[in-house]
C-alpha cells in the first residue's frame, strides 16, 4: 500500500509514519510536495481543513498512491483569542475523504497582536522562540507546552484517528 504523503516538512512526515504504525497495514511512504490551495496563513477551520484535503488529493495524485494524508496548520479566532488549529485528510479511491482534526492551545496575547497585523505564524514563532523554522520541528504547540506535545505528537494523533477510520471503513466493506 503507497501512501503519498503531501508535504516535506519532517514533523509532519515523521507524524505520518508513527500514525499509521499503529494499524496493521504494511505501507510504503512517499513524501511531496504539493500546493495546499488555501492561503499560507489559513485563519479558519474550514480553510485549514480544505488545505489538508487539497493537499490529500494533490499528493494522492502526484504519487500515483493508494492513500493520500495531507495535515494542514492554521488559527482560528475565538472570543478567548487565536487558537492552534490543525486538520488532516487521507484521500483514497473507493471512500469519500476522512478528515480529523487536532488538539488546539489559545495563543498567547502578543502573538495575537501579530496575527491581527495580518503576519504569518512561522516567522512570528521563529522571532519570538529565536530559532529557525520551528513548524519543521517542535512547533507552537511544542514552545507553548514547553515541550510537551510537540508538532509531531499532536498530528501523530490526527494522523492515527484518519488511519483507524480508514481501517474501520475497509472492514466496514469486506
Ligand atoms: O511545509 P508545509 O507542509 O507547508 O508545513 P508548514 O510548516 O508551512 O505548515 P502549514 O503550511 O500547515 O502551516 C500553515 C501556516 O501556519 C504556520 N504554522 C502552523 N503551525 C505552526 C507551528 O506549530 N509552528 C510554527 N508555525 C506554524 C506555518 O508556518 C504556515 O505559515
Ligand atoms: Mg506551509
């Protein structure tokens, strides 16, 4: 079984194969990168979901796959501030999309005032963490929980909820 996965980025990738290693389905991974279709800051759950699917379908493609995982960052704004949203698809041939989302942590008050400028959230956390490209490693969610539930863990957890709602569809269907 191919599964495309729609990104390059390593917290993600490694998010995608600690996922499906909890189901029992011998799987090949090939990573690209693909288009998310949605703006680079996605500020809704419904534009960061339809990133991860975009991004699902996309990679699916690209690879000639069998399964396509696209996970997708964004915020959401809330009457207690900006939260972490995070959302993921797998695409497949014979099921509609599944899509699951992931933990959310508010955000706290000064990177809400950069958001608001309308900036992104990766520079913003590289300033205000001092180190570089922190959405490739531990992420927000790993600096605001001072380490504990990383970038990877927390799609780790999409990705295993996507992969037993595959499971369950195919033994649905046998
Ligand atoms: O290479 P890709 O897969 O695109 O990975 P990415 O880190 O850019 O992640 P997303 O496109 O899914 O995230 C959308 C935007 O939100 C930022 N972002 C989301 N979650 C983040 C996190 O935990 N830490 C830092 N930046 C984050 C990210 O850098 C983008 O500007
Ligand atoms: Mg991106």
């Amino acid at each position: 079984m191919i599964i495309a996965i729609g990104t390059e980025n390593p917290a993600k990738v490694q998010a995608v194969k600690q996922g499906f290693s909890s189901i029992r389905l011998i799987t090949d991974f090939k990573e690209v990168s693909v288009p998310s279709g949605v703006s680079s800051q996605p500020l809704t759950d419904e534009e960061t979901m339809k990133g991860a699917e975009n991004r699902a379908k996309a990679a699916r493609l690209a690879a000639g796959a069998d399964i396509g995982i696209g996970l997708e960052g964004g915020v959401m704004e809330t009457q207690a501030g900006f939260f972490l949203c995070n959302w993921g698809a797998l695409v497949c041939a014979d099921l509609p999309p599944i899509i699951a989302g992931g933990a959310r942590i508010q955000l706290p008050l000064e990177i809400c005032a950069e958001l608001v400028k309308g900036r992104e959230l990766s520079p913003i956390m590289d300033e205000y963490s001092g180190s570089r490209q922190t959405g490739r490693s531990r992420g927000a969610m790993g600096i605001f929980t001072n380490g504990t539930v990383d970038r990877t863990e927390m799609f780790t957890h999409v990705v295993k909820l996507l992969a037993g709602r595959y499971h369950y569809e195919l033994e649905q269907n046998s």
